[in-house]
C-alpha cells in the first residue's frame, strides 16, 4: 500500500518523537479505540487498559511500521490483538470459527412467518406483513435518547463477531477492505455478518417503532 504524503509526514514525525504529533493521533483515534476494544473484553474498565497497552505498542512499534496497511489500520489490528489476548485471559473471546466461518445454516434476515407461501397463488413469497413505512415518522423520532438506546442496545444484543463488524462498518465508519484487514476475515464472510447485523437491528427498531406508524 502507497503511503499518503499526509500519512508519510506523520510517520516521519511519530518517528522523530514528535509529541504533538501522537497526541493528535491518539485524539482522533481513542474513542474509536475504546468502542472497538469493548467488543472483545468484559467492560470499560478493561477496555481503558487495553488501549493504553494499544498505544504503548504503537510507541515502541512505529519504527518497525512497514506500510502495507494505512497506519489507522495497523493500530486497529494492534488494538485488535491485544484484547483478544486479555479475553483470553478472561475466559472472553469470539470463537475464530464465528468470525472466519459464519455460514453454516442459512440465518434468515427476517422471520420467514413475515412472507406469503411460496405456493400463494396470487402473491407468491411477497410480504404477508410489510416492514414500516419509516419516511412516514416524525425526524425527531429518531434523535431521541431513547430510540438512540434501543439501538445501541440492539447492537451490544448481537452476537460478538456481527456486533464487531457493524461496529467498524455503520459506527465508526469503516469500509469494507478496513474491517477485513483489522479482524483478518474474508470480503465474503464480512458481508455475511454486516447483512446479519443490520437485518436483527432493523427489526429490533422495527418492533419499537411500528407504533407510531399504525
């Protein structure tokens, strides 16, 4: 991977002992960091230790930095490895199974109870019971604390690798390739569990607002 000119200044700098230059690093990454650590270990607390075990890593790591990811990248996948180890230490970790396998049997997005017969004669697998209309509800439906808490509970409701995924790809605004790289899972299995993730929040937000569409 080709360095930015940005990121190349940046590493000359962290490499020279720049101060200023890892404390706006770690302003612009450490709430991430602590989001993502979280997925893996038992609470803040712990989640607080492993990203300053993350950033001393960085400190003594930086040197040996080669750029075959972009430097977000190698610092995610150093948080990454990191809280799995204390996970492990904790009788807390994802199966690796459920992150490079998560096929198996077929999960459906929606319950299949949601859809006529495929035998119906007039609507044959179309919606026997429609998802909301959600362009019909009030804006600041959405902003409020309480729909914002239904939908981070939904999401720490998930299980461990969907809710790793999602957390990288809707919350912190992640692409694709970055979350693969960062938990070392396959194009095909990372789309697997985005589309599952989103499917079981959506219609966790579904059940809490479709009263105010009737």
């Amino acid at each position: 991977m080709t360095e930015s000119p940005v990121e190349t200044r940046e590493l000359h700098a962290l490499r020279a002992g720049d101060e200023a230059a890892f404390m706006a690093l770690v302003e612009r990454y450490n709430a991430s960091l602590l989001r993502v650590a979280q997925i893996w270990v038992s609470s803040r607390a712990v989640a607080e230790e492993v990203v300053q075990e993350t950033w001393v890593a960085v400190l003594r790591g930086i040197d040996r930095f080669e750029g075959r990811s972009s430097l977000k990248t190698w610092i995610f996948r150093i948080l990454a490895n990191t809280a799995k180890t204390r996970a492990v230490r904790e009788g807390r970790t994802i199966p690796l199974s459920a992150l490079q396998n998560p096929g198996g049997v077929p999960e459906p997005a929606l319950p299949p109870e949601r859809f006529r017969d495929p035998e119906d004669p007039r609507w044959p697998g179309h919606w026997s019971s429609p998802p909301p209309a959600w362009d019909e509800l009030p804006e600041r439906r959405f902003e409020t604390l309480e729909t914002r808490g239904k939908l981070q509970a939904a999401i720490e409701a998930l299980p461990s690798a969907q809710r790793a995924v999602i957390s990288l790809r809707d919350i912190e605004g992640w692409g694709s390739e970055e979350v693969c790289n960062a938990l070392g899972v396959s194009e095909s299995n990372q789309r697997v569990l985005l589309h599952r993730a989103r499917s079981k929040v959506r219609r966790a937000l579904e059940e809490y607002l479709e009263e105010d569409v009737r």
